[in-house]
C-alpha cells in the first residue's frame, strides 16, 4: 500500500510526490480514471506517504517502520477514515461504514485491486445496491471535530463519491468548503460525472489512464508467477485494467460461466427455440444484478471480438483458446449488417439491468431481438 505497489502510472506518482514535498496539495484530490487502473491503490500509497514520519531524504516512499506505517500496513491508523458505499441492515446492526470496517479491511488487504462486484461480495449483499448514506457525512463531522490522535495531517478516503445520497453530499460539500486544518479529502471515482457539481468544482482532479498492457503483464508475473507468454495474453484482454487481468487469471471458473452463457444465449437466439430461450432468461434472472451486468459487458467484448476476427488480423483479438476456438465458427454471423444492432440492443439491456427493470423480461427481450439480428448476417 505504498507507492511501490501501484503498478505503472510512474507520472501520477511523481506528480503527487512533488506537491505533497513542496506542500502545494489540495485539501480535497480527487482520482477518476477506468475500473483497474489503480486509483484506491494510489490513494492509500498517497495517504500513508503524508502520514509517514520519517520519509527518505530522496521522497520517494513512505519508510514502513515507523509507528504511522505500521499501523498502515493493518489499516488501523487512527487519523484515517474510509466511507465507502454499504448496504444498511439494521437487523444486524450494520448501518454505518464503521460496522462494515472489518470486511473493508480485510478486502483492502487481501487485494488492492478491488471491483465493486468484488465488495458486493464481501458484504453478501448480492442483489442490493450499495450507497454511502446521509448519516456518514455526520459521522465524518464528528470525527474531524476531534484532534488528531498523532498530531499531524487527518485524511478521509472516499470511494465510489458518486454513491453518495444527495443530501450526504451537500453536507459533506460543507466540509470540503472550510475543512478542519492539516486535513485531506481523497476521492476515488470511477463516474466522475455522476458526483454532484458542486462537490467537483471544490476538488483538483487527477486523471490515471488504462494500464500498459506490458505493465500488467509484469504484474502477473511477478504477483502470480505466470508464463510470460500467458501473462501478455491475459493483459491484452484485460484492456488496462489490472483488475479484469487478476479476475481472468485467478477465476477461471467465473470466466468460463459468462462464456457458457454467451454462447448459449448466440445458439438459442440461432435456433429459436422459445421454450429454451424463456429458460436461459428465467436462468439469467437469477443472477445477481452486477453479475448480469458483468455478463452483458462481456458479451459486447465477444461481439467486437467476433466482428473483428473477420478482419483475419489475428494480432487485434484479444480472447483465450476457448473464446477463439468459438469465434472461429461463430465470427461469420457477427458483420456489418448486424455488428451496431447487436450491440445496440446489448447495452440497452444494460442500462435496463442498472434501472432495476425486471431482469426476467430484460432478458427474454434481449434473446428475442438477437434471433432477428443473427438471422441477418
């Protein structure tokens, strides 16, 4: 959690090291950019680096023995504080991010590069949507009425700020106006433009971009132990993000599943089988909502795959053996003809399944508009 492990982004570590040196940082930073470009990655390694005590003459890092590190290295300093997006159950008492700490803590630490279907997960909350609630702007209120416990910078790491209710934020554009002295806001987003205005225009704002695919690749390598013919593979597909290259080199079986369930959904809507096709949308409805919409944004990938590999340019697809071996027979069905419907009607489903629409008739429309589309290659 240092800056030595966030991968590529050499000028963004540079950027901050120097404005925290020359004492030139904001009180509020925002970090936008893809998900697995590493953003949370960033500013946690920011944030250590301001609570380090005694950092290298060459500034560079934070040192990791003093007190402050060490708390660091369990999430555990008392002068930093995490609001992120949670799911209120009042039955188990777990209404605020406090009571969700434990699980935060213990996903920060087991991979930093974390999706939002990853702390879906975590929290066991499959088919709920997480929010960061009204009352934890109160409770950050609260926190920074007090003096901070070492005597130097206090820091609020936000993820996800475009979860934040409307009224949460108004509030905490308050403290972002006339914030308690030697006080940091970092804010992690992935949909800036879902932030409320005012909360943007009050923050400096640090765009990472997608990750090389070679860094990923080294990443791999050295995290996982990967060939390194498989680990380029892999982070070609990943399309920069280091995230989806940890997702399809550890859960092979996940992968496989969204695989089996676009090919299926390409052979009904082939076949027009209604009987089969209203079962595989009863099956997709089961799914959780962000594993739906992970399905749907892997299909529009295979369907840029598939119309791709008509170009017999083997070098710009990205897919495993299994995907290749299926985008060999199924690539002459996706052309210009049909290529902007198919993935028209994809992310239309998409935006359906992120509204809350009933999934069951999302999807059964969804198979009813391929069987059209495929048919007209």
């Amino acid at each position: 959690m240092d800056f030595k492990a966030v991968i590529g982004q050499e000028e963004v570590k540079r950027t901050l090291i120097s404005e925290a040196d020359g004492g030139r940082l904001p009180h509020a930073l925002m970090l936008t950019g893809p998900e697995g470009c590493g953003k949370m990655p960033m500013a946690l390694a920011l944030a250590r680096y301001l609570c380090c005590r005694n950092k290298s003459a060459e500034g560079q890092d934070a040192c990791g023995t003093c007190l402050s590190c060490r708390q660091w290295e369990q999430l555990i300093h008392p002068d930093v504080h995490f609001v992120f997006p949670i799911v209120a159950n009042k039955a188990r008492k777990k209404e605020n991010c406090d009571e969700w700490i434990s699980a935060w803590r213990e996903m920060l630490l087991n991979n930093l590069y974390f999706t939002y279907t990853d702390w879906i997960q975590q929290m066991e909350v499959e088919n709920s949507q997480p929010v960061i609630y009204t009352r934890e702007s109160d409770n950050i209120q609260r926190k920074l009425s007090l003096k901070s416990v070492q005597g130097g910078w206090r820091i609020v790491i936000i993820w996800l700020p475009e979860k934040m209710q409307e009224a949460g934020a108004n509030k905490m554009l308050k403290l972002l106006e006339e914030p308690p002295a030697q006080t940091m806001f970092l804010l992690v987003s992935e949909e800036p433009q879902k932030v409320l205005g005012t909360i943007l225009s009050r923050v400096q704002h640090i765009s990472m971009p997608r990750l090389k695919d070679e860094e990923i690749s080294q990443a791999l390598h050295l995290h996982l132990g990967m060939e390194t013919e498989e680990c380029m593979m892999v982070a070609r597909m990943a399309n920069g993000s280091y995230s989806k290259a940890l997702g399809t080199a550890t859960t092979e079986e996940g992968s496989s599943e969204l695989f089996q369930q676009f090919t299926s959904l390409m052979r009904l809507a082939w076949s027009r089988k209604v009987k089969e096709m209203k079962a595989w949308s009863e099956e997709m409805a089961d799914w959780g909502r962000e594993r739906q919409k992970d399905f749907l944004l892997y299909a529009q990938r295979m369907i840029r795959e598939s119309f791709t590999a008509n170009l017999h340019r083997a070098e710009l697809n990205y897919m495993n053996r299994e995907e290749q071996q299926f985008t060999s027979r199924f690539a002459p069905f996706v052309s210009e003809r049909n290529a902007m419907g198919i993935m028209n009607e994809l992310q239309e489903a998409q935006v359906h399944i992120e509204q809350n629409v009933n999934a069951k008739m999302v999807f059964f429309d969804l198979i009813l508009q391929l069987t059209v589309l495929i048919k007209n290659h």
